[in-house]
C-alpha cells in the first residue's frame, strides 16, 4: 500500500498497481497504510466483548456462574463444551429440535440456552450425576460395524446412527459449503433476518495479526471488515430516519408501548436491508442432524474445499461427531480425486468469469404441458391397475383436455397449505436459472428439499441487488461504493481468501434442478407474504413462468 510507515512488507493485498489505486482511493478516509487501519480499528472498536460484559468469547458466563461450573453443567450433553463445534447426545429429542429452533431467532449459541435451561430447572440434573455422555461402543458391537460397515462397505447401516451437532462462529462462506456437503442434513441456521450481528464477530482467513507474518494483510482485511459494519450501521440509521421521516404523525400519536414496538420494527427492517452490506466473512451459527452414513459422505466433500477453515471444519467435525460415532467415520478422509478433479477443472477453464447479465430466476426446461399431464394420468393408471407404463400412457393420450382438468381437479382436491403434493410429481423434471444475491442464496439452501445446485463460487463480478427500503431511502450509493471497495479488495487477495470480502448483496449464478414435487414446496413458502422480499421476489418471478408454460400443472402450488 502506498505511505507504508509502519515498515511492514506488503503482502498479497497490495499486488498490482492498478489494484493498489483502487484501494488507496477506496481507502482514502479510512487510512490507507497500517498505522491509520490501527487507528480506525481501535475507534470502531466496541466497548465490550460480542459476548457482553457477562461473557467471555463463547458467550458463556464468567461472572455469574464460575467457569468450572459451567463446564460440569454442559459437559452431559456436550462433547467440547469449550469448542466450536460440538455433539450434542443425552437430551430428549424434541428438546434439541426447540433448542435448535432458538439458534435461527436468537444470537445466543446453542450452549448459552442449554445453560439457561439447566438453570431454569428445565432438565433435571441428578439425573446426569455419573453419566458417561460420550460411552465407547461396546467391543463386539465396535467389531461389528469395522467388518460390516466400514469393511464390507454395507453403508446402509450407518444410517441408523443418529447425531446432532453445534457450530458456532464459522463463516457464512463456510456454512453455505456444509450445507451443500450433502443432500441429507438437517439444518437450522442463524438468521441475519432475524438477528443483528455484532461488531468483531467474522472470521479472518489470515488468522491472528501474529500469524499473518510481517505483511499489512491482516490489517487491511480487518480495515475493511471495519468499514464494512460501519457501513451496515449506517444503512440501518439512515433506513431508520426514513421510515421516521414518513411515519412522524403516526408515530407521535402512540403510547409509549406501541412507539417501542414500532421502533423496535422499524430496526429490525432497517438491518434486514442493511446486512446486504455485510461480507460472507460474518459469523453465523447452525444446529445440525444427520446419520452416519451422511456426516461420512459430507465431510469426504468437505475436506475437497478450496479454503482452509472448510478443511478445518471438517477436521472439527470428525473429531467430535467420532465421540459419538467412534467406527462410522474411520474412512472419512480427503478424496483425491475430488481434490485433484476440482485442480484440473481450474487449470482447464483458467481466467474464466462471468458478467451479471440475465434475470434473476429463468426457467431454462420444462415438460410440455400436454405431456406432462399424460405422464401424471398414467403413473395413477400404473399405481391403480398395475398396467405397463407404455401403455398407461398410450391411455392417457387419449383422454380429451376436459377430462384431463376433471382428473387433475379431482387429484388435488381440498389440497391445503400444509399437504404435501402427490408422489408421481416427482417424475416430472425443471431447470431454472438463478442471479440471486448472496443473502437469497443463502436462504434458498436452508429451505429447500429436493433441490440439486451447479452454482459459481462467489465473486463480485455478476453484479449487485439493492434492497428497496435502502433504494427508497437514497442510500443507494453508499452500497455501491462499498461494493466497488469489495471488488478492488477481491481483486487483490489470493483465490482461497478473496471470496470471504464478497458482499451479501453481490449476486451469484445458480442452475437449478428440481421437481414438480419441490417447485410446490418452494413456491408455497417462498411466495407468502411472510417470505424475505428478495427470494420472494425470486420465486413469484418463477411462478409466473411456471404458470406461463405449465398452468394446469402448477395452478395449485401458491396456497398460503
């Protein structure tokens, strides 16, 4: 960087002379050398920790309850009571489903409620006294999964071993990898909708300042991290002054009680917008359930991962997960063919990028309608009368359009929001395209069910969304501008860190694959009104599609 007084090397960050003048100028009022990112470090820096004055780095009590206390009380139900990652065994199920639940509204971690739980007098404690929460198998049963699971490869059986896991403080770059690690996980995830981020609370692929060698790298990550939530506080101050500015009558006119809760609205949409700021560097937190046999294959996948925190996660992952599953994870170990496959597909398409041209959701195939009715009637002909297929279908084609709507009306029939649409449409296949930010992708991979991805790792080439309360406001350029400061910082940084400066609001090219069975789920939740406005916005654009191409088809699935 340019006036490097501190003395320090300048590492990747500072490559390139044109990437050099995009920072200087986009780091002008922020200090453009060490010395000033320490000065704007230290007066963005919070008063007291993310966890409070109460709390220490993991949110835990320090001062209420003694630490040791803490550990004794958690170590029942928790394999790492002082980690990041941890399996969670000896509670009642629906106990952990409510406890999961808490994690996506709430920012405590899955540990602060389980403590708040045993301290309201929730779970009975000498119950747990001399419980052993992390027993190994017993020897014969051990020697029964190595020879049969792990050594005969009958992988079905692993999937009777059921644990659940707590993530915290991993990146939202990170948590979208899990998800996608395997098809067959149950996931609940903190929610930036929901739940503000605090100042402090990301991840820095360059470690601790000492760890990142005699380079400015850390510090000018850290700069723009800073200026990254200051950016997001003052989208959501100036969100605020508009919704006041236009509200002022009616504000004035309430009790005190409705004005609390009117702010306290008006807040919570004012950051909803503003976390569009916010990079996928941010901190989120996740509850997870899988089987054996799924935690297997998903950790395989992650340890293929281009950044090192995924490969880390993953190590984390086994370790706890195998206090609970001591034999089913023996061979969940790094493919080399998947590590070297990925090296190859890089090196063949070197240089390559896209540009952030299309629409936001696009249906790229879909049967045609008259067929895709016939093959519905004669999968119902095959289930009710046991025929071939072919000639179920030669039957079907035969029945005139009125009689098709009659069967079709019958089918669906007082089908209701909470039904679950017939089995045979999943035989009917679509494909979507999808330039959707960050923050609607993130939510597309929490609430989909039978959705398959081909996606783009996350760049700020394809453009931006600019949520509309921060467009009404007149905020818009302020987003813009920190979204040039994310590029030229992308710019500059090595492959297996730049994506973490990739913003919320940066879009991100998606093919998506899905049945007519899942295009009713998706578009039932997605297009009420109490779904996000952007995947929304997203899944009302491909519903009109759907009904464009396919109405007798699709008629039924927006039921809320």
């Amino acid at each position: 960087m340019a006036n490097n007084r501190s003395g320090r090397k300048s590492g990747s960050l500072a490559k390139g002379g044109e990437i050099n003048d995009h920072q200087a100028l986009s780091f002008d009022q922020a200090g453009t050398d060490a010395e000033e990112s320490r000065d704007i470090l230290a007066a963005s820096a919070p008063a007291t920790s993310a966890a409070g004055q109460d709390g220490n780095a993991d949110g835990l009590p320090t001062t209420a309850v003694d630490q040791d206390e803490v550990m004794t009380l958690l170590a029942p139900f928790i394999s790492n009571p002082e980690g990041s990652v941890y399996a969670v065994t000896n509670l009642p199920e629906e106990f952990v489903a409510v406890l999961f639940a808490w994690v996506s509204r709430s920012s405590k971690s899955f540990k602060e409620h389980l403590l708040q739980a045993i301290k309201d007098g929730h779970i009975d404690m000498n119950k747990y006294k001399d419980a052993n929460a992390f027993e190994q198998l017993t020897e014969k049963a051990s020697a029964f999964h190595e020879k049969w699971t792990v050594g005969y490869g009958h992988s079905s059986v692993a999937e009777h071993a059921i644990t659940h896991v707590g993530i915290e403080k991993v990146s939202r770059l990170a948590s979208a990898e899990l998800e996608l690690s395997n098809e067959f996980y149950s996931i609940t995830e903190y929610s930036q909708r929901y739940q503000k981020p605090v100042l402090g609370g990301w991840y820095n692929p360059y470690g601790t300042e000492a760890e990142a060698g005699d380079t400015d790298d850390w510090m000018i990550y850290e700069t723009f991290m800073h200026r990254s939530y200051i950016v997001f506080e003052q989208l959501i101050e100036g969100v605020k002054r508009h919704f006041m500015a236009q509200e002022d009558k009616q504000l004035q006119a309430m009790s005190p009680k409705q004005y609390e809760r009117r702010m306290a609205a008006i807040e919570k949409l004012a950051f909803e917008d503003a976390r569009y700021a916010l990079p996928l560097a941010m901190h989120t937190q996740l509850g997870m359930t899988a089987n054996g046999r799924a935690w297997r294959d998903g950790l395989v996948n992650l340890y293929s991962s281009d950044y090192r925190e995924t490969r880390q996660l993953a190590d984390d992952l086994k370790n706890e997960i195998t206090k609970v599953l001591p034999t089913l994870l023996k061979y969940a170990n790094p493919s080399q063919y998947q590590i070297n496959s990925k090296k190859r597909n890089k090196a063949f398409f070197n240089g390559a990028k896209g540009q952030g041209e299309g629409q936001a959701a696009r249906l790229i195939s879909f049967p045609d309608e008259r067929a895709g009715l016939n093959t519905l009637l004669a999968l119902v002909y095959v289930e009710q009368y046991g025929i071939p297929f072919n000639e179920a279908l030669a039957r079907a084609g035969t029945m005139s359009d009125e009689n098709m709507k009659k069967f079709m009306d019958g089918m669906m029939f007082e089908f209701g929001k909470f039904d679950n649409p017939p089995e045979a449409f999943k035989q009917l296949d679509y494909r979507a395209e999808l330039l959707i930010s960050e923050a609607n992708w993130h939510q597309l991979l929490r609430h989909n069910r039978k959705t398959n991805f081909i996606f783009n790792e996350p760049t700020p080439y394809q453009g931006i969304t600019i949520p509309p309360r921060i467009r009404e406001a007149g905020l818009e350029d302020l987003l813009i501008l920190h979204a040039n400061l994310a590029e030229s910082m992308f710019k500059g940084m090595e492959a297996d860190i730049a994506p973490y400066v990739v913003l919320n609001a940066h879009r991100r090219r998606i093919v998506a694959h899905f049945d007519l069975w899942e295009a009713y789920h998706l578009i039932n939740l997605r297009t009420s009104e109490e779904a996000q406005w952007d995947i929304r916005q997203t899944f009302t654009d491909l519903y009109n599609q759907l009904m464009f191409v396919n109405p007798n088809l699709i008629q039924y699935a927006k039921r809320r």
